[in-house]
C-alpha cells in the first residue's frame, strides 16, 4: 500500500514539473523546452533572444537567420500542417494572432501544447511592443530590453538618414510570376515602410492588395517600383518587369526605376526594423537622384 501511495506522489509530481514547463510558469524557460514558430518575424526575435537551439521548426517564412531555413518546415503560416507540427513534439508554438483561426488554436489545445500569441502592428512601436511580448512570454526580459536598445539605435540612425529623403511616389508590386500580380495598397506592411523611408505610397485609392492592372498603374504612375528580390526573378528580371502593360507609361517604367529588396526585411517589422528603412530609403535617394 505504502509503495502505491509513493508511485501516485510521484506522478503527480512529474505532472506538476510538466505543466511547469508547458505552461511557462517558472522564473527560467527549460533548456529542453522545444518551440514551433509560425511566422517569420517572431522566429527572428526567438533567434535573437538567444532560443534558436530551442526551435525545432517553423513555418516556410521563417527565413532570418539563414540557419532557419534548415529546420524542419510545417507550411505557410497561412495553411499550417497540423500533423507536420504535433509530430515535432513542441512544448510551445509561436504564432501571430491574425494568422492562427481559432480552429487550428483549438488542435493545438487539444495536444496539450501551449500556444502563444502575440499582436503585430505596422509601426516603431508596434515592433517594439512585439520584441517585448515575446521576451517576457518565454521569460528572457533582460535579453528583450538589450534587443530593443539596439532596434532604438538602428531606427535613430535611419530617421537622420531619411530627412534627406525625396518624396517620391513609390509602388509596391507583389509578383509571382506574370499571373500573380498584385499591388500593394494603403495599410499594409510595404505602405507603412515606405512612409517610414521617408516616400509616399503611390497608391491613394485602395487599402490591403488588389489584383495589378494597367489602368491602375497609369493612374498611380509612380517615380520608382518596389518589388521583392525574388519578385522581380519571377518576372524574369528588369526586362521581364518591362514588358508588363502599363509599365513603360509610367515614370518608372520611363525612366527604369526598379529596386528591390528582400521580402522578409522589407515587411518583417520586426528586429531589423531600422535597417529595413534605412536600405529602403537609401535605394529610392539613389533611384531618384
């Protein structure tokens, strides 16, 4: 009797310490704690706060550091692989709120994982505020505070290189191939970039994404196209983007002022936040000087 009395004791104990973890209730996150990250940017802040050994996948987004691209991938975070996600055996999944539906919260319930998640706003603050909510969630706060002095010295440099900046009128064309062509409108992560760079968004109409046409391009007729570096690869390069109709009516199109940046630092809003701003802007001062 004495030694089923010590066996219960015992279970219950380990179920305590377990739930410990899973729940992140202690003062120290595990070293064993094993985390699935469902968006770009916050597996770049999980990297940064010195978590990476413990991410044992992330969605396909989830391209900074270079060494994530390596882990093992369980969809985009639009169209999460559940099974691909409980067969990693997470303790923790990271996601943005937005982008989880409470169907898939539910799966993750259900697993007994512990899910995480944070609100993203397109701002200085709004990625501040998200360093910080992942910090404190996986208990790493003093390594937060030195992640957001740095991120408070890269945009201060930025914002002295922008008084310089022209106010050009700069479209974002989200490409994937000439049959998925889409403009990127008011609201949205590139519009807010390119407010921050020091330029206007050359869309005025229309928020969020709508499909390109070249009316719309006429009317926007923007001084520089902004697209992603693999954007622009699928449209087979400058001389693929010149042939799309309505682009050689446009100043840009005129006078061939194309620049392109990577898409994950370009719309992250996240910890390179400050150097995002500062290329953006340096290449639209060097497209329309």
């Amino acid at each position: 009797m004495k030694k089923i009395i010590l066996l219960i004791v015992a279970v219950a104990m380990f179920s305590a310490c377990r739930n410990t973890t899973e729940n992140n209730t202690g003062r120290q996150l595990p070293d064993s704690v094993k985390i699935v990250s469902l968006n770009g940017t916050v597996s770049e802040i999980v990297a940064g706060l010195g978590l990476e050994k413990n991410i044992v996948g992330t969605d396909i987004t989830s391209s900074y550091p270079e060494s994530l691209k390596s882990k093992p991938k369980v969809g985009h975070n639009s169209k999460i692989n559940v099974e691909g996600v409980l067969s990693l055996q997470p303790n923790i999944v990271v996601a943005i709120d937005k982008e989880v539906s409470p169907q898939l919260a539910a799966q993750f319930k259900t697993a007994g994982i512990k899910l995480l998640l944070f609100k993203q706003e397109f701002s200085l603050d709004g990625a501040k505020n998200l360093i910080r909510s992942v910090g404190d969630s996986l208990l790493q706060q003093a390594k937060a505070d030195s992640l957001i002095k740095v991120f408070d010295t890269e945009v201060a440099s930025a914002q002295k290189q922008i008084t310089n900046t022209k106010k050009a009128k700069v479209l974002f064309i989200y490409a994937r191939g000439t049959g998925t062509m889409m403009v990127g409108g008011l609201g949205t992560q590139v519009d807010k970039v390119i407010e921050l760079a020091g330029a206007q968004n050359a869309v005025t109409g229309f928020s969020e994404y709508k499909p390109l046409t070249s009316e719309a391009l006429v009317k926007a007729n923007p001084d520089v196209i902004l697209l992603f570096d693999d954007g622009l690869q699928s449209l087979g390069g400058t001389q693929g983007l010149e042939t799309v109709q309505g682009i050689a009516q446009t100043n840009a199109g005129k006078n061939k002022k194309f620049i392109t940046m990577d898409g994950a630092l370009l719309t992250g809003f996240g910890l390179r936040l400050g150097k995002a701003i500062t290329e953006l802007s340096g290449k639209i001062n060097e497209a329309v000087k």
